[in-house]
C-alpha cells in the first residue's frame, strides 16, 4: 500500500496528507484487486495503527456491499476466511482492539450475514460461535455482529433516489429480503442463540458486567421479531430480575423487560406476563420509590412502567372491543393497581423521570374518560395526577430566564407534555379542575408579595391553561355556563386588581399579559378594568420593562389586546397615542440611541397606533389629522436619511442608512393594516397621507446604494398601497416600474413580478396599456437574467433562475387569467411566437413540475382564447406543430414523476390542454391525432382509437384518469 498516502489517516494529519489519504481511498475502491491487499493485511495483522485498521475495514465494507456480486467464488471465501482469521487473532492479542474498530468489523460482518446466509453461509453464526466460544473478547466481538445484523434486519433506511418508484420498488426487495433472512433465522438458528445469550449471561453476570449489559441490549433488541417464549420463561426472566437487583446491570435489564412487555400479543396473555413481572418487581422492593434512588435506573423504571401500564391499556381495550368484559374488568383492575407507583413516579422531582410515565397516565385518564361513572378512589386518582400536574408545572431555582440553554427547552417540551395532561383532566372531570385551579389561583394571589415567583407563575399559568382546556366557542368563557363563567370571572378580575402584575420577575410578568390577552372577553363584561391593564402594558411593567424580552413580548401582546377591545379603546386613545409616541421614533444610525424597542416590535405598535385611529369614533377629518400626525415625523426623517445615504461613502454606514429608511416605509406600510372593507382608506379620509408617503418614499428607487434593501421595502408598500387606495395608485406604478426594472437580478425581478401580477388582477383593462408598454421590457430583463452563464455547480444560482423561470409563467398565467390576452397579441408577430416557445420549453423541456403546470394553465388558456377559427392567424398551426406534441413529450420524459404530487397536477394540466384544443378544433383534431400526429410516434392504431374515445368523452374526468394510466 502507498505508505505515504497511509500517513493521512491520522487525525492529526495536516489537510494535503488528509486529501492524499481520501484520494487513495477512492482509488481503491475503484481497484478490481486492492481489497486483496486490505484482506491480507487485516489476517496477517501487518498494520499496528488503528487508523490504518479501520481504514482497510472500509474498503473491505465497501467490496462486499457495492462489488461482492462481481468477485469469484475463490474470492468471496478468501473475505469469509479473512474475517474469522481475524476473529480468531482478536482473542490471541494482548490488547483488545479500540471500539471504533471493533464497530467497524461488525458492521462488514453483518453485511456479509445478509448477502450470503441464504446461499452460501447458513453456518455462519455456528462458525463464529465455534471460534468465539466463552472466551470474553470473542463474546464481545459476537455480540457486536448481533447488533449490527439487527440494524441491517431491522433498522435498514433505504438511500432516497430522485426515481420514487425505484425507491418503492427497492424498499419492497429489502423489506422482502430481511423478511425471508429473519424467518430463516427462526427456524435454523434462533433457539441455538439464544442459549449461547442465556450461558453468556450465566458466566458473566457477576464477574464482567460489560458483557452482560452487551448482552441483555442484544436480548431487548431481538425480542421483538423472535419467538417470545424463548425469552419470557421461567429461567430467562429470573434472571433478568435477578439482574435488576444489581447496581451495574438493572438498567439494561430494565431495558430489556421493557422491549418484552412491548412485543405484541393476546391481550389475556400479556395481562398475564405484566401481572406476573409487576408481582416479582414488588416483592423485591422496586415498588418503592425514594427521591434519592439512582435517577438514571429510575429513569428507565419509569419507562418500564409506563410500557407495562400502556400495556395493559391496550390489552383493556381489546378485551373491550371483543366483547370480553369479565377479562377486562381483571386488567382494569390491574392498571388501578399501578396507579399509586404511576403517581410515585409522575411527582418524583427529577423530570426525565416524570415525562418517562406521562404516557400510561394520559392513556390511563383516557379509560376514566370512557366509563359512565368513576369511582371513589378513581375520583381520588384524578385528583392525585392534577395536584402532581399543577406541582410539577412549576420552574426550579436554577431556570435561567435570561439565557435559556437545552435545560430550559427540555423543561419548555417537558411543560408541553404536562398541558396534554391538563386537558385529558379537563375532558375527565372539568368541575374538579376548574375548583382545584380556582383554589390554587385564589391562596397564592391573596399572599402574592410573599410568595416565591415560580408559584405565583404558575397560579397565573394555570388560569391561562384553563382557557384551552375547558374550550368554547370564539373565547366566550364570561357567558353560558353560569359556574364556569363565574369562577373564571372571579380570578380574572383577581388577576387584574391584585397588583401582580408588579411582581418583579420576567416569568410572572409575561404570565400576567399573556393571560390578560387570552382572556379579552372578559373586559366586555367588566370594562372598568380596562384603563389599570392600559396603564400596566404602557409602562415599566410593559413596554417601559428592563428586560428586553418582556418589552418584546409586550408590544405584541399590546397590539392583540387593543385589536381585542375594539370600540372599547374610544374613551383612551389619544392619552395612549400621547403615551407610545417616543416608543414609535425612528432611531437613526449615528444618534446611538438604544430604542427601547426593536424595529421588528415598533412595528406592533405602528400597527396598534394605526387600529386605535381606524377604529375610532371620530369624524373622517380627526382621523386624517391623526394619521398625519403619525406619519409626517416618519416622512421627513426618510427625506433626509435618504439624502444623507447618498453622500454615504463607507459602506457599514450605508448600510445602516438603508434599514433605516426601509424600516421607515416597513412602519407606514404596517399602518395600513388596521384598514378593512368596511373602513377603508378613503372613508376614514387617510389617502392624501398614503398618497404623500409614496411620493416620500418613490424617490428611494433611482438610489444607486442598496438597491435591494431599498426595493425591497417600497415594493412591499406599494402591495399594501394597492389594496388601500386601490386605483390612486396607477399613476405611480408606470414609474415604479421603470426603476425597479433598472440594473435588476434574478432575485429583484422574481420579487417585482407578484406586483405586477397584483396590479394585473386587481385593475384588469385598466391597466392594459401600461402592460402593452412594459411587457416587453420586463421580458427583456427576465430574460436577460436567465441567460447569463452560470458554473456547472452553483446550486443557488440554478435555484435563482428556477424560481425566476415559475415568476415568469406566473405572470404569463396571470395575464391570460385575466382576460388580457391582447396585451401579449399586441406584441408583434415576432415577440409573440417568442414567448409562446418559452411557454412550450417549460411545458416540456424543464425537470419543474411546478413550471409545467403553469404553462399548461396558460396553453389551454390561449387555445381557449385564439384556438377557434377566428383566432390571429397561424395560430391554429401552431397549436398542431408544438401544443399538440408538448402535451405528449412532457409526459414521456424521464423526469415526469408520476409518484410526484406536482407533476400529478402538471399532468392533469396537460390533459385540459388537449380537451380544450379538441372542443376548439373539433373533429379537425380528432383527424389530425389519428391520422398524422400519433402514427408519427409508432403508436398502435387501437391504442390510438382507444385514446381519440377517452378524449372525445364529455366528463373530463375520464380523459385525465385515461391519461394518468
């Protein structure tokens, strides 16, 4: 072997070793005979660096699972002789070899297993089973080859290819194959493995307790798919609780238990087997749970028992679907009798413990769920999981709120589960819950000063889970069930007057917004509350907070609950508009002033400022003077931002200039949300502000510097404008355009396009000369773009012009959509039949089947349009020369997927196409595919007939049917 090239394997290689080293590894597994000088170094243990081991283990992996099929017979049993030649050494070195290598030979061992068990290697286990025997080392390599042989049986992911068929066909031969390996393996081998796991686990349960837990791991992993009572028998199962006695093995045989109460079977049987494990496991104690028990074992008893109590669960409900009652009343009474560890086990403090058996209770609560009437002491098991739900919701000391890590997000997932649970109580018993939150809620409020912030969270927190859990219609808690109504109208108005909302930490804060929020309806029935929420939201308990991420929060909370209150804001909002106005201040780059509020939350305000005026009862004159005094502070200083970007020279300040201005425009844009049918722009007397905006804001598309940040922002706001003062905008689109067209790239004009389309289905005719004038340059442009050369490789660049390609045909199909199909017409003769051979091209020549639809969308709209014989002349050949064919050559190409949704569409698109052409030409196109068209193809004259029969079938629908098979 190439010494030098070998050097490359070590880690600590420099980087042109390292490439010498890959390069040589490519080169030989493209060598017909290199993997015999890996072979004979691995059986003749020529290498002593590890690095070099594994790296011969590679190519030998890389033989047998892509070129074994190519190797004579004489080869293939050198590679079996190389193995156990290897095998045997391992229990002859003084030093065992390193993990990574071990891995790695199991895993050429196990794909050999696959390819040859069935022909050539039945004996191959035997023979490894012969060199191993008990020596420790072998045992370990055995064991390993079992694992890696399950995870090619059992976890095999067949590689995705772009051919989803191929990938069904081949998931099929797999699954085939491991099926027949395993049922082999059942007959041939199976009991013989599983004594040697039963004699290893005898020999080394007390003297190596690696071994063991190997074992006991590949016991749990082939229990699933082998005779279950080769392993739950008498002697097995002692043994496994016997091993749950002992520190270092009780929690693999934990595990192991697991995947046996988890293997399917009769719902008696399996009763039976938990009933007859849970007896054992609390006789020796494991019942019992105490806080200081080893978390990690507890962890993995928790799972244990959860699987044994789902277990029976579903046994239950199979019982109850047969019609078995008088066995399932036995595995009810089970389950309850797990109860009491169940809530050991949910409360305990540790959360991985906890989460481990939150499924057997929401399962167990789902029985309750389905009995006519419980019981006491389910009636005390209900409450047990709601107090254990309400205790383990709450944060520890060390949630760190200000930079939440993976603890906080696991505890995040963890409270998530735990609201699950809260709604299954809900579903179970919602009077008890609501008087247990209302209980809870009631005691901590009342002492709130002095009580620790993680319990006045999560009081507050309860109240909000409330709202989901006991659901109704569009929020309307405050009405209809007078209890409910009244319980929950108690706590808010508690929530509100009891001055929590000053506790002075983040958690609580939030809480107290959040609740206030989702419960909105509240303050119709007690509006008088409404000015002391106000004042909490607009000072340092809101907006004004330290904290930067309650004052985020808060701003949008703030926005929801004004939208909330709607009319009921009158009696406040210029004191509120007063009291957000220095929140609203554009901050300038060069100022260095740290705004309260980020750019992204001022906008909630804008928009909340925007609400209160639109919303309001003042006359049309009040509001426009409003909202001019809103946006004139944002107009001038765009005036001179602008201006002062211009003369910029360093490109930092540029670009702080730039998102400075277009957060400007971003803030007027979001203003006009608050608009609606029913108070539009004009009736609210606002469109002289809007329209002095966009004379503002224009400007900032002739800006040579930051162009894209710059269009960016006025393009949204001429979308928003559209809507708003409908046609008042159109005198200001012909000079939009014209620069947004200047100096533009794939992006710029994939963005400009919607526009466009907007304005083209909104205004229609109108605006049909300012199309006829621009279409033509806009396609210049487009198509400028998609011609510039790009690398072989630049994946982004080739992504750019795919969606710069679907933005065109999107505005083909939007013109034609609209009835406009002059604008193209007018075009002239050689414009025209250059953009419907774009259209051909990406019906048939571009692997997107987003792009073929469409441009079957806008082929079927012409032919609809121009296809009858008073259409523009030479249009009817054109259908027959290239509509016609495109139809059949898109569908042929290799890459028209049918296991793919869009290309489904793309195709149904396509059949449209030809129905719309037969009702426009009639039997003309009937003729023409008979006799010229389809025996141009060789196709079979009854395949012809039976195709011009679907075709000429007046339901649509059994043409696309026809043409899908």
């Amino acid at each position: 072997m190439d010494e030098q090239a070998l050097l490359g394997l070590n880690p600590n290689a420099d980087a042109d070793f390292r490439q010498r080293a890959l390069a040589y590894f490519e080169q030989l597994k493209i060598s017909q005979d290199a993997w015999q000088v890996c072979a004979e170094a691995l059986a003749q243990s020529i290498y002593s660096d590890d690095h070099i081991k594994f790296f011969c283990f590679q190519v030998l992996e890389h033989q047998v699972k892509f070129k074994y099929s190519e190797l004579t017979e004489v080869q293939q049993q050198l590679i079996r002789e190389t193995l156990i030649t290897w095998l045997q050494a391992q229990m002859l070195n003084p030093q065992p070899e390193k993990t990574f290598i071990r891995n790695k030979a199991a895993q050429v061992f196990a794909l050999l297993f696959v390819t040859e068990y069935l022909t050539k290697w039945p004996k191959f286990f035997f023979d490894i089973l012969s060199v191993v025997d008990l020596n420790p080392r072998g045992v370990d390599m055995y064991l390993r080859i079992l694992m890696a042989v399950d995870a090619e049986l059992v976890d095999r992911d067949v590689v995705h290819t772009s051919e989803a068929s191929y990938y069904f066909a081949l998931t099929l031969v797999l699954n085939f194959q491991n099926t027949l390996l395993k049922d082999t393996m059942r007959e041939q081998c199976i009991p013989s493995l599983v004594e040697s796991w039963y004699q290893i686990l005898q020999n080394y349960q007390y003297n190596n307790s690696e071994l063991t837990c190997q074992c006991l791991e590949v016991v749990g992993a082939y229990v699933s798919w082998i005779d279950l009572s080769l392993i739950a028998n008498e002697r097995f199962i002692n043994m496994l609780l016997g091993h749950m006695s002992v520190e270092v093995l009780r929690e693999e045989a934990c595990d192991c238990l697991f995947e046996i109460v988890n293997k399917g079977m009769d719902p008696i049987d399996k009763t039976k087997l938990v009933e007859s494990l849970c007896q054992v496991l609390q006789s020796a104690g494991l019942f019992s749970i105490d806080q200081e028990d080893d978390v990690d074992f507890l962890a993995r008893f928790s799972k244990l028992v959860n699987g044994m109590g789902q277990a029976l669960i579903a046994s239950w409900t199979k019982l109850i679907k047969n019609g078995d009652m008088k066995s399932a009343q036995d595995t009810l009474q089970a389950i309850e009798a797990k109860v009491a560890l169940m809530l050991q086990l949910l409360i305990h403090e540790d959360d991985d413990i906890s989460s481990n058996i939150i499924g057997f209770c929401y399962d167990y609560l789902h029985i309750l769920k389905q009995l006519s009437a419980l019981s006491d002491q389910q009636k005390a098991n209900v409450e047990a999981i709601m107090l254990a739900v309400m205790k383990k919701l709450t944060y520890d000391e060390e949630y760190n709120f200000e930079n939440e890590g993976e603890d906080e997000a696991m505890f995040v997932e963890y409270r998530k589960q735990l609201k699950l649970l809260l709604d299954r109580l809900a579903q179970v018993s919602p009077e008890l819950l609501l008087a247990s939150v209302r209980r809870v809620f009631n005691t901590t409020l009342q002492n709130w000063q002095t009580t620790r912030f993680m319990e006045v969270e999560v009081a507050i927190r309860l109240l909000y889970m409330l709202a989901e859990a006991l659901p109704v219609s569009h929020g309307a808690h405050f009405s209809g069930d007078v209890t409910k109504a009244t319980a929950l109208q108690d706590m808010m108005r508690t929530l509100v007057t009891s001055g929590v909302s000053a506790y002075q930490h983040t958690s609580v804060t939030l809480e107290f917004f959040e609740t206030v929020v989702r419960y909105e309806k509240f303050f119709a029935v007690e509006p008088q509350h409404i000015p002391t929420v106000l004042m909490a939201f607009l000072d340092h308990r809101g907006l004004r907070h330290t904290s930067p991420k309650v004052r985020s929060r808060t701003a949008y909370l703030f926005s929801r609950f004004v939208k909330s209150l709607n009319k009921q804001m009158n009696p406040f909002i210029e004191d509120v508009l007063n009291r957000i106005q220095d929140l609203m201040e554009l901050s300038p780059p060069e100022n260095g002033y740290q705004a309260l509020l980020s750019s992204d939350d001022q906008l909630f305000i804008y928009e909340t400022a925007g609400v209160l005026i639109v919303n309001s009862e003042y006359s049309a004159e009040r509001k426009q003077v409003l909202m001019r005094n809103l946006l004139t502070p944002l107009m001038e200083k765009f005036k001179v931002l602008l201006e002062k970007l211009m003369m910029a020279q360093d490109e930092d300040r540029q670009m702080a200039l730039a998102d400075c201005l277009n957060h400007a425009v971003g803030f007027a844009s979001r203003t006009s949300k608050a608009f609606s049918n029913k108070q539009t722009v004009k009736q609210c007397g606002c469109s002289e502000v809007y329209l002095d905006c966009l004379q503002t804001f224009l400007p900032a598309l002739s800006c040579p510097l930051q162009k894209e940040v710059l269009r960016s922002g006025v393009r949204t706001f001429l979308h928003r404008m559209i809507i708003c003062l409908e046609e008042e905008v159109l005198p200001f689109i012909p000079s939009a355009s014209e620069h947004m067209l200047k100096d533009c790239e794939a992006k710029d004009l994939q963005e400009f396009i919607p526009l466009i389309n907007q304005i083209t289905a909104k205004f229609k005719t109108q605006v049909s000369p300012f199309l006829q004038q621009m279409f033509m340059p806009l396609l210049h442009a487009i198509f400028e773009v998609l011609l510039l050369p790009a690398e072989e490789n630049d994946q982004s660049a080739a992504l750019e012009k795919q969606m710069l390609r679907r933005s065109y045909f999107a505005f083909l199909q939007t013109v034609t959509g609209s009835g406009m199909s002059e604008v193209i017409a007018n075009q002239g003769a050689e414009n025209v039949e250059r953009v419907l051979f774009t259209v051909i091209q990406g019906a048939v020549d571009y692997p997107d089947p987003i792009a073929q639809k469409t441009c079957f969308i806008i082929l079927s709209k012409l032919v609809e349009l121009w296809g009858g014989k008073d259409g523009p002349v030479g249009f009817a050949d054109f259908v027959y020369k290239h509509i016609v064919p495109a139809c059949f050559l898109a569908p042929l190409k290799q890459t028209f997927d049918l296991a793919d949704a869009q290309t489904v569409l793309a195709l149904s698109e396509c059949a449209v196409t030809l129905k719309t052409i037969h009702l426009k030409r009639g039997p003309e196109c009937i003729q023409y595919l008979q006799q010229e068209y389809l025996p141009s193809l060789q196709v079979a004259p009854e395949i012809i007939q039976e195709f011009c029969q679907a075709l000429q079938q007046p339901d649509a629908k059994v043409f696309k049917n026809y043409l899908k098979v």
